[in-house]
C-alpha cells in the first residue's frame, strides 16, 4: 500500500517535528493534541521553522507554502485520522495510555490504515492486541530532532505482517530518512541500547560522585568523539522520558536495578526536565 495520507497523534516536540517532515516530503499530514497549548505552539513552531529555512535559502518559498498547504493541526483525533492511511502516535511512553488510545484509533480509522508507535522502548506487541488487526501495528521510531536525525527503527515483531513493514519502510525513505528493520522485537531497539549502556554508566558516575555531570560529557566529547555528552542527550530529549521509561521498565521486570537513577529521579521531582522546560542539567534559560 503507498502511504500518502498521515495522522499524527501528539503535537509535542517530536510530533510536530515528525508531522512537520512528513509535510515537507510531500504527504498530507494532520496533526492533533489533547492540549490545546501544545497544538497551539505546534503551529506556532511549523510557521517560525518554515520562515526560518526559507530566510536562510534551505527551503524555497514554494516549498514553505506547499508544506503549510500539506500540514493541518486538528483539534480531535477522529479528524485526524479520518482519511489516514498511517497514524504515527508519538504520546507519553505509559503502556496503559497508548493501550488505550490504539483501542480507540482501531474503532475510528479506516480497515487499512496502519497504526505506529512512536515509542522509543516499548515494542508493539504489547500494544497490538489492544487492536483488531495486529497485523498492521508497528513500531516507527523517530529520533529527536525528528526534522534533523536521519534514522528511523522499523521494528517488526511475529505479528507485524510483511505488508505493514515495506509501507512504513517506504514512507520512511521518502521522509528522506534512512530506515532500519529489526527483525524481532527487543527492549530498547537498536540505537537506544547502545545509548542506555553509555547512559547507565554516566549517571553511576554522577551518583558516585567521582565526576561532575559536565565533565563526564566533556570526557565522552573529547575522549570518544561523541557529538553531545550524555547529559546534554538527556537534557534534549527529556529527563521525564528517562524517568518514565525506566519506570515502564522497572514494573515489568521488578528487578530494582532497572529503576531511574537517583538523580533521574531527583530531576523529574523538581520539574528539571531538560532543555523543553529551560532547565535540566544544564540553565538554558540564560
């Protein structure tokens, strides 16, 4: 099936920058939020980005336009996905939450469309028989910035049909993305388990105290040709992302080392959740 059709489900950082890409490689794209101040900055962010390229002669006029004329932000979710031959949902990372919305976009989406998560840890199958048609529930992993980072984790589980992937695959590609197939589910797909070990270790440093946190990313920058340190990534894509996930995590397998970082934990009590609140790590209110 050629995907030309798109629902975005979550206006937050990564998905109006996904929805934003998806416009401009030429896909009509709906975007909604249950919030109205999300969706409202949403808009704001896709106009600013497209004046932006535009000023710095990335994107020609005609291209601005053609990308705005492609890209609508909706208030419901049944006017999202109406038409849609994908729905990428890009939500919270709680299991229960997409459970049910994947109930509900299974009740109101057309029998074709398939349904993706967006989701950067929890495999599809744990989702998928929230559904009638499993066989079209998959995982298509974005990285943030969506609208910078080339690389897209399709993941296909027993329950993924053939089908399914080489439509995701495609529309990937021509996002003008680079996509990668796992042929089986695993926590934490590819490029997050080679991360989470970097991670893991960086923050038993932090807590053990042998170094400050902008040291031991000035070591990872300096030392092994990391392009950020581990807590300038932490701090991009969310310290409640981080919290969430190893929450999601520790539920399952009960095994208290799988918990958040004590000062993962301490970050997300405060409301430091990185660079989207000003504050994580590091002050980017300065």
């Amino acid at each position: 099936m050629e995907i030309t059709k798109i629902a975005i489900i979550g206006a937050g950082n990564m998905g109006h920058q996904i929805a934003l890409c998806a416009a401009m490689s030429g896909f009509q794209v709906k975007c909604t939020d249950t919030n109205p101040d999300i969706l409202a900055k949403a808009i704001a962010f896709a106009d600013n980005y497209l004046k932006e390229r535009v000023i710095k002669g990335k994107l020609s006029e005609e291209a601005a336009s053609q990308a705005l004329e492609n890209l609508a932000f909706v208030p419901t979710i049944e006017e999202a996905v109406v038409e849609a031959d994908l729905v990428i949902e890009a939500i919270i990372e709680k299991l229960e939450v997409k459970r049910k919305l994947f109930a509900n976009l299974d009740k109101i989406c057309p029998a074709h469309t398939i349904l993706a998560t967006n989701s950067s840890y929890i495999v599809s199958s744990k989702i998928a028989d929230a559904t009638n048609r499993p066989e079209k529930v998959c995982n298509m992993h974005f990285f943030n910035p969506a609208l910078v980072m080339k690389l897209v984790e399709v993941v296909q589980g027993l329950h993924v049909s053939e089908e399914t992937v080489d439509s995701v695959m495609n529309a990937a590609k021509k996002m003008n993305k680079t996509p990668v197939l796992l042929h089986k589910e695993i926590y934490g797909f590819l490029v997050n388990r080679l991360l989470q070990a970097t991670r893991q270790e960086a923050l038993k440093l932090l807590d053990m105290g042998v170094a400050s946190f902008e040291d031991i990313d000035t070591a990872a920058m300096n030392g092994l040709g990391y392009p950020m340190g581990p807590f300038q990534l932490l701090d991009l894509t969310g310290v409640d992302l981080a919290y969430h996930v190893g929450m999601e995590k520790y539920k399952e397998s009960g095994d208290p080392a799988d918990r958040p970082s004590p000062t993962v934990v301490e970050k997300f009590t405060k409301g430091e959740w990185g660079k989207k609140v000003g504050k994580g790590f590091y002050d980017y209110e300065q």
